[in-house]
C-alpha cells in the first residue's frame, strides 16, 4: 500500500508538472507571444484565458504589461531660439502597441524599450525648445504662453518613432516642471521688468494724451455752448427791447399809469420775502397805500374830466398838464 501511495503522488506531481510546463494564462492586463525554436509568433495573445503550448525548450512565452506606463526623463537644460536657457523635466505615457514589434525591437525586455524611448525624449525636448522663444514658455501675457502646444509638438516627434519603428504608442505627454537656471534667473527678470515698465509708462502716454485730448475737445465745446448761449442771449435781449419800446410808446401817453406800476413792483420786490417794515404811508413807494393817493390816480387813460392829475409822490416833480403848467 505504501508503494501505491507513491506511485499515485509521483503520478500526480507529474501531471502538475506537465500541465504547468504545458500551459500558460494570459490575464486581461496582459499581452503575450509564444516563440518557437524561438522564433516569435507573428500574432499576439491578447485574449485573456489559459492556454496551451508546447513543454521548453520548443515553445516559449513572452509575457508583457498591457497598461499605460509612466516615464519621467531627468531634468536638463536647454536654450531656447532667442539665446534663453530653461530647465525642463517630461513626462510620458506610453503602453505597448505592438507587442510583436516590441519584442522584435527589444528582446531584452521593457527596460530597453523605455531606455529608447527615453533617448528620444531628450532628442525631441531639445529640438522642439531650440524652434520656440522664451516667452513662449514664460511670460506675464497668458496670450503669449503656449506650452500646451509646444506638448504636442514633442509628443508629435516622440510618437512618430515609437509606434512604427517600435510598437510603443504615446498616450499623452506633458511638461512636468520648468524653471529657470540660476545664472540667469535675475537677468531674465530684471529684463522682463524692465519690459513691463517700458509698457506702463507707454500706457501712461497714451493716457494722458487721450486725457488732453478730452479736455481739449470739452474746451471747445465749452466755447461753442457759450458762444450760442450768448448770441441767443443776444437775440432774445434785442427781441425783448423791441417789445419794451412797444410798451414805452404807450407810457410815454400814460406817464402816470407807468409810474403807479412800476411803483406796484417795487413793493412787490420788497416784499418777496419774509419782511418786517416799520414806515409811514407818507413815504415813496408805500404811499400807496394812502387812499387819498389811490383816489388821485386816474381810472382811465390818465385823464380825469380832460385834465391831467397827479399822483402826490414825494421826491418826484408833479406832472404836467397838457399845457405845460403844474397841476
């Protein structure tokens, strides 16, 4: 029984041993090539299962990582096309495409092909920044940066090699830090300030002349309005003289009519506001206030039974009748 026992274990440990040299599992993050006699098949796995091959050394698998991977060059400096260094670090996604060009490319692994890829990297970081200016990277005008684009040049220029001649496909790429060397950060900053005053006081300039300007043209506005507002003043005075000669005709026929109104404004004057006035009737012009006063003056035309009157003011010579003596 003993015998048995091992004989059944031996058994069993062989077809392990077997199926593990017989068989292969493809997960579904992975890609893989069967070689045999170590030549590679032109079609890769990709469907995830298991599989079955042939015991070493006739057939063989390679097993790669489907998922994107990141890379992340090292910081160099590099000079810009107007004569500027800067200081650039990348990053790039990248997964394998082509698992059958990838192997062909690089039998010794992933290493090798992230090696190259990081060799192009470099070679296309300094191309791309030695066609671009500094503020095309750095500038206070956000309109001028154009780092975005200047991405997807690089990534351009990567992705071209890498998926034809290498079966590595660029996800993405990006600039992951940028600075300024030592030697030439003060420069750069003093040159940029000084760019920016020049632009403010420009700015100022163009401010005060626009202010003069404005000024200039509410002068002359200024002088035209009051230049009309004078000639309509003008015409409405000459207008308004027309009219009191008019008036002064008639008076001149009713001298005292002219003298009871203009005596009538100015109590009205006096007493436009709030007044207290201690005085007698007697005086000019509250004299009329009198009766016998207001009696005296004519009700019709200034004539009083074909006689001319007077209206007794003191301090005002007596009118005249129509023959010249004093009434």
């Amino acid at each position: 029984m003993k015998n048995l026992g091992t004989i059944v274990s031996a058994v069993i440990l062989a077809l392990v041993l077997l199926l593990y040299m017989c068989t292969f599992q493809v997960r579904f993050t992975e890609v893989a090539i069967v070689k045999t006699w170590g030549k590679p098949a032109r079609e890769a796995i990709t469907q995830p299962r298991l599989y079955v091959k042939w015991p070493r050394p006739i057939q063989t698998v390679v097993v790669y990582d489907k998922r994107v991977r990141v890379m992340e060059d090292r910081t160099e400096e590099t000079r810009t096309v107007d004569g500027k260094n800067l200081l650039l670090t990348t990053f790039t996604l990248w997964k394998i495409k082509d698992p059958s060009t990838f192997h062909e490319n690089f039998p010794g692994g992933v290493e090798d092909g992230e090696k190259k890829l990081r060799t192009t990297v470099i070679t296309a970081k300094h191309a791309v920044t030695g066609r671009r200016e500094f503020s095309d990277f750095v500038s206070t005008d956000p309109s001028q940066r154009k780092i975005r684009e200047i991405e997807l040049d690089m990534k351009d220029v990567v992705a071209q090699d890498a998926i034809a001649q290498w079966g590595i496909e660029v996800v993405d790429f990006g600039i992951k830090k940028l600075g300024l060397p030592q030697s030439v950060t003060t420069a750069i900053f003093e040159s940029m300030k000084s760019h920016e005053q020049a632009k403010a006081e420009r700015y100022a300039a163009e401010g005060e002349a626009t202010a003069a300007k404005i000024l200039a043209d509410a002068r002359a506005m200024k002088t035209r309005i009051t230049s009309e507002a004078i000639r309509k003043a003008s015409e409405i005075e000459t207008e308004a003289e027309m009219i009191v000669s008019e008036y002064y005709k008639e008076f001149q026929e009713h001298s005292e009519l002219r003298i009871f109104l203009d005596t009538l404004r100015t109590v009205r004057e006096a007493l436009r506001t709030r007044t207290t006035l201690v005085l007698t009737d007697e005086q000019f012009p509250w004299n009329i206030f009198d009766e016998e006063a207001r009696r005296a003056v004519p009700s019709s035309g200034g004539k009083l039974n074909g006689s001319a009157v007077t209206v007794p003011i003191p301090g005002i010579e007596p009118a005249t009748t129509p023959t010249g003596n004093p009434e």
